[in-house]
C-alpha cells in the first residue's frame, strides 16, 4: 500500500561500490591497513576518477531492528565516482594502473562483487559529519515482488525516514547493473541484492531511540511489506577522493 510521496528536492548521482571480503589469513587491522594506505592511493591515480570513499565494517549487528538478515558477510565496501559509467569500466579494464589495481586486489581480498547504483540523497549530511556513526544495509525484496514496485515502495519509505527523529543523513542506492566477479555482467540471481541504505546517527542510543520512537515502529512496519531482507553493517568510512 503506498502513499503520496513528498516533494522535497532529492540530489541523484550514479555510484559503482565494490561489496569486498578479506581473505581469512589477513588480520582485521592488517586488511584496515594495507586498505587505506596502499590500496586506496592506488585506485585515486585513476584519471577519471571523482569521489572514492572506503567503509570499513566495525559491527555486524541489526541494532534498532527485528528484520531477517541475508547471508551477506563482508568486510568493506567501496563508493566511487566517476562522471560517466562507461569510464568506469575503461578505467578498470585497460592499462598498466588498472592491471596494477587488479593484481593487489588479488594479493589481499578473498571475494568481491561490484554493483553499479542510481544514489539518492533523501537527508542530506550536516556540513561536518565527522563523528556521526554510519551504517550501511542491504536490502532485498521478496521473490514475488516486481524490481518496479520495490522501487516505487522504497521512494514511498523514504518518506517514512525522513519523519523519524535523529537522523542525521539517509541516502537511497538503487542497484542497476551486477558484477558477481569483477568485470563480468550477472544476472539478479547471482546478486539479488536491490538496492544498499547509507544511514547515520550521532551514536548507536541515537540510532536504537530513533527505530524504538512511533515513528520509528511506522516506518519498519512498511518496511515488512516490501523487503524480505535488510543486512546491516555500522561502517567507518574514510575519504581518498
């Protein structure tokens, strides 16, 4: 059942995220590390890059929520710009930096999944966001349900969250192309996840208050009747570019 959606002004950008697994014999601190301080740098040399953000996973739980979590167990996730798709793939599929790129990924990750996302600002940051918890969460909708409803029903949910207390930002991802390996286009069977929520708080008694609050109970009752699954993650996230 849906309602009117607001009006209010909405910024939509185009995303591709690498969804990243470690590999088992690297110590949390040691995959932090060599992230940040070698793999990050050497992804910001991409010439047509724009924005490049790192989230680093710090805590798997489903804190505010009583929802069905996925199978989903990742240690990063990658959010990057760049002015069209198509110098994505250009940039990860030829030369000598994008084949440097590869071969430290296989040096130092264990699984990753690139998904490409239509990303809608719905509650923009403060102008300092430094210190605000943020988390990410995969959604996926019930297999009887159509990708066109679920969208429809996410624009209406962002209503929802807009009216909870304490929320410091909220942005949409809708997923619109897959990668179960990097470099090869799958099919939603291989990756059904449909779209990735950023969120953030001041802190996690913010967080708890906000999904605890009427409003907060309205909002994921709506979200039983469109989502099969959200999986959630509290990330640090760390600019490169």
């Amino acid at each position: 059942m849906t309602e009117p959606t607001s009006t209010a002004a909405t910024t939509t950008t185009s995303l591709r995220m690498g969804l990243i697994r470690k590999k088992p014999a690297w110590t949390d601190e040691a995959f932090r590390t060599h992230w940040r301080d070698r793999h990050g740098p050497l992804v910001a040399q991409l010439p047509t890059l724009r924005a490049y953000r790192q989230n680093l996973v710090v805590d798997r739980l489903q804190r505010g929520i009583d929802f069905a979590r996925g199978p989903w167990d990742f240690d990063g996730f990658s959010q990057l710009r760049f002015d069209e798709a198509a110098q994505a793939s250009q940039a990860f599929g030829h030369g000598e930096l994008a084949a440097a790129i590869r071969a430290d990924e296989e040096r130092f990750l264990g699984g990753l999944h690139i998904v490409s996302v239509a990303q809608t600002e719905v509650i923009a940051l403060p102008p300092e966001p430094h210190g605000l918890l943020k988390r990410i969460s995969l959604l996926r909708r019930p297999a009887a349900q159509s990708e066109e409803d679920f969208r429809r029903e996410w624009r209406v949910h962002a209503d929802h969250v807009r009216r909870m207390p304490g929320v410091s930002g909220y942005r949409q991802n809708v997923v619109t192309a897959r990668e179960f390996v990097k470099g090869t286009p799958c099919d939603y069977p291989e990756l059904p996840i449909d779209g990735i929520v950023e969120l953030w708080f001041e802190n996690t008694d913010t967080l708890n208050a906000a999904f605890a609050s009427p409003q907060g109970r309205v909002t994921m009752a709506h979200a039983l009747t469109f989502l099969a699954e959200i999986t959630a993650f509290v990330v640090e996230e760390h600019r490169v570019v």
